[in-house]
C-alpha cells in the first residue's frame, strides 16, 4: 500500500473534503480523486462516502484507519532515524490539548525546545479527552494534554484536578460556598459538548445525575455568558475557571470529583525521535513549573 496516497486519504477525512484536502497539499482536486480512487482499488472496497457536504470514511476505512496511521508513523519513525543517522534531527511533532490554560506555558516550552531543536516543527491543536486520545490512539497525533482515560497507552500526571459548579454570584450557593449536586435536578442546567464524552459527562453517570438541562454549547466561554446573564449553572473542571473573570462565582460541589491531568503518548517503542525528545522535555519543564 503506497504511503503517499493513504496521506491523501487520511488529508481529505481530516479536513472533511476533496478540495479542501487539494488546497492543502498542493494538489488538484482531480489528482485527490484519482489517488482515492487507486487506493480503493487496492483495497477492494470504497473507501470515502462522498455527498454535497462533503466526504467522510466508509465502514469499511474505519477499519483500516489505526493501521493506516500506523503505517504512515512508522514511516515517519524511520525516515526521522535515518536523519539522525546522517546527523540531521527533523520531524514534527502533533501535539494535543485539552486545557487551553496550559497554551501560555506550552509556547514558552516550544520556544526553548526549538532552540536547541530547530529543525522539529510543533503543531498544536484543541479539543476534548477522549477525542484527543482517540486521535493519539489512531497515531493522528503524537502528544496530548488530557485528563486520564482508560485507553490512554501511557500517561504522566501533571496534576490533580477537580470539578466546580459555575452559578450567578447571587445563587444561594455561591452564598454558601458550597454546591449540592442534588440541585440540578431543578436548577437550569448548560451542557458542555453535548452527546460528547467529557469529565463533565463521565462524572454525571458516575453519579446517575441526570440534571436539568435548559441549553447546550461546545463553547466554554459561551458558556460562561450564559451563566453571567442568569440561565442556568455550568459544570466545569476547576482549572477551566482560571481564565474568566465577572459576575460568575466557581463553587466546590459536596461531592469528590477529583480528575488526573497528564500527557498521554504512545508507548516509547512507537515514538519517533522528535516525539521522545519533546517529551522527555516538556515532562523535564512540567517538573521545574512544580506541575508534575
């Protein structure tokens, strides 16, 4: 299976389109087509469904995909190998986060690491825990920045988090410091990422809380708008709840509701070299930020 044109498939899942995926590596949308088209070829079977909107994967390439990133990285481990043979490091490394509030420190470690790395590249993206380890775990990304899942092949904590309540300053409960869950079975309720698996989700099954919800957006600062005009209360990790300040109070629940955050990688044998150098450094600066 030719490497080039699975990039040319995992391309146009990615971005969700023919030209899009075009656009972004420089080729025709015809020559997209026509390299999709060999592949299935190959393969035997359709490998896009391709509608108005756009293209998304088969059943089929669903199935093919963690082998195809796998393939794809271990070409990619290689071709990395090669170079530091020659004596040239090289590379780039697909990092995710889950904690926007991380972003700052993240760029000052990127800063020092290329300094004396220069020729790996960093790519930095956002997104929720367990999306960000099923990418890692279909080798769609190198490193993330998550609280701790079950599937996750290797993780280091960073820290220990927990959950808080978002309420209007006048809730009765930001008058007494303290949020008993049992409330959201009739406080109006935002939802976060809605029919996505989040802390906030894992934590409500965990409880068989089944709150009243009253809206719903996958953006937190939306979020924080609407509790700040009085619709309803938030659940949020507290690490989250740095970032924001106005009419908005961040209550403990009475409840535990600790959740581990740390960097999810693959297992050392499947690291490239520019991933395990990242690694082995930004864990080295977590340590020294007293993080870790």
């Amino acid at each position: 299976m030719e490497t080039d044109k699975c990039k040319v498939l995992l391309c146009a899942i990615e971005t969700g389109s023919i030209s899009a995926a075009a656009e972004k590596m420089g080729y025709t949308p015809s020559g997209i087509s026509r390299s999709i088209a060999a592949l299935e070829e190959d393969c035997g079977f359709p490998l896009l469904i391709r509608g108005k909107t756009g293209v998304s994967p088969t059943r089929e390439c669903e199935a093919l995909l963690p082998d195809i990133s796998a393939l794809l990285g271990m070409e990619d481990r290689l071709s990395q190998k090669a170079a530091l043979i020659r004596g040239v490091e090289s590379g780039t490394v697909r990092v995710g986060t889950a904690y926007p509030v991380y972003n700052h420190l993240l760029a000052e470690m990127i800063v020092s690491f290329r300094q004396l790395h220069p020729n790996i590249k960093i790519s930095l993206t956002e997104g929720t825990s367990t999306e960000l380890c099923r990418q890692l775990n279909v080798r769609s990304l190198d490193l993330c920045i998550v609280s701790k899942r079950e599937n996750i092949p290797v993780f280091s904590r960073i820290t220990t988090d927990n959950m808080m309540m978002w309420t209007g300053k006048n809730h009765p409960a930001a008058q007494a410091g303290v949020y008993h869950v049992s409330e959201l079975k009739k406080d109006n309720f935002i939802e976060i990422y809605p029919e996505m698996e989040t802390d906030n989700s894992i934590f409500l099954q965990r409880h068989h809380i089944k709150p009243n919800v009253c809206a719903s957006t996958s953006d937190i600062s939306a979020a924080f708008s609407m509790v700040e005009a009085g619709l309803g209360v938030v659940l949020i990790n507290r690490i989250h709840t740095k970032r924001w300040e106005g009419d908005v109070a961040a209550v403990p629940l009475d409840i535990k509701s600790d959740v581990e955050i740390g960097i999810a990688s693959l297992s050392p044998e499947m690291l490239s070299p520019a991933t395990a150098a990242f690694l082995k450094f930004i864990e080295k600066e977590f340590k020294k930020a007293g993080a870790m």
